[in-house]
C-alpha cells in the first residue's frame, strides 16, 4: 500500500478570514473516527459555523460538521459531535494565556490531509469590526485593478494606465 505523501486541503474557511483578524496559526491534529476519516477523504466537510474551545486544558472543536459516510452501518458517527484537537502542551498553556487576557477567539482556517494525518489550520483571532472589513475590502479592490494595469502596461497597452 503506497503511503500519502504532501499536503492535500480538504475544507477552507474563507469567511473566517473576512470576519476575523487572524493574529497567529497553529497547526492541529484532529482525534477522529473510521467513518469520519472515510468522508473526509470524500471532501465532505463544512466549517461554517466552527470554533474551538479550550476546557480543562484540553482544546475541542465544536460545530464542525461532517456529514455521515454514505456507505457505514450503525457505525456510523454523529455529524456535529464535539471533536479534540491534538497540540502539545505548550502551544495549550500559550492559547489559554493570550484568550484570557484579551478578547481572542479560536477559528479553524482549513482541514487538510498532512501525509495521510487529518490536520487543522488554527487561528487565533480578533473579530473585525464592519468597517475594517470595508477597509479589507476596497485595499483588495485598489491591489487588483493595480495589478490589472501593470499587466496591461506589460502588454503593450501603456494608454490605459493614463486615465
């Protein structure tokens, strides 16, 4: 059997990043069941409404959802069952010391296969308020038109950046 090699993204959360300011990542395993592992590698998998907790030490992803393998019997698992993520136990105390004194939040970012190990992309972040995200949102609209004009200059079209 040739054993997986690399990194291969099963799930992003893209909202996370529009909602949150994320300030540090942590990479972290996740405790699973076969049918969870065999539907994961189907790709189905929502992290939408994802968080992590830290309760008595222990860092545990809640409200992720991954749906029931279609082919499993009464193994099946349950699709929203609380989930313990694996870190060591530094990166724990480091986490309870920054969520404690101030107002932080874990997010997961991505779930993805690490050499055949499910891993997830943990964030620790600060919620935007709506006008930072109005302010992410025309710096990303004023970096691609910048990008949209060099590349017209590139290609010859010089008389477009003289607007």
């Amino acid at each position: 059997m040739v054993k997986e090699k690399g990194r291969k993204v099963i799930a992003q959360n893209r909202r996370a990043r529009h909602d949150y300011a994320v300030l540090d990542t942590y990479e972290a395993g996740v405790a699973l069941v076969g049918t969870e592992v065999k539907s994961l590698r189907e790709g189905r998998v929502s992290l939408v409404d994802a968080y992590a907790t830290v309760d008595d030490g222990e860092v545990f992803l809640r409200g992720l959802n991954i749906p029931e393998y279609h082919l499993g019997t009464w193994t099946n698992h349950e699709p929203r069952r609380v989930r313990k993520l694996l870190l060591h136990r530094e990166e724990i105390e480091r986490l309870i010391g920054k969520i404690r004194e101030s107002s932080l939040t874990l997010v997961p970012l991505s779930l993805y296969f690490n050499d055949g190990k499910v891993k997830c992309e943990l964030a620790l972040a600060r919620g935007k308020k709506t006008y930072d995200k109005r302010t992410d949102l025309a710096k990303r609209d004023a970096d691609r038109e910048m990008a949209r004009a060099f590349g017209r200059a590139a290609k010859g079209r010089a008389r477009d950046l003289r607007r």
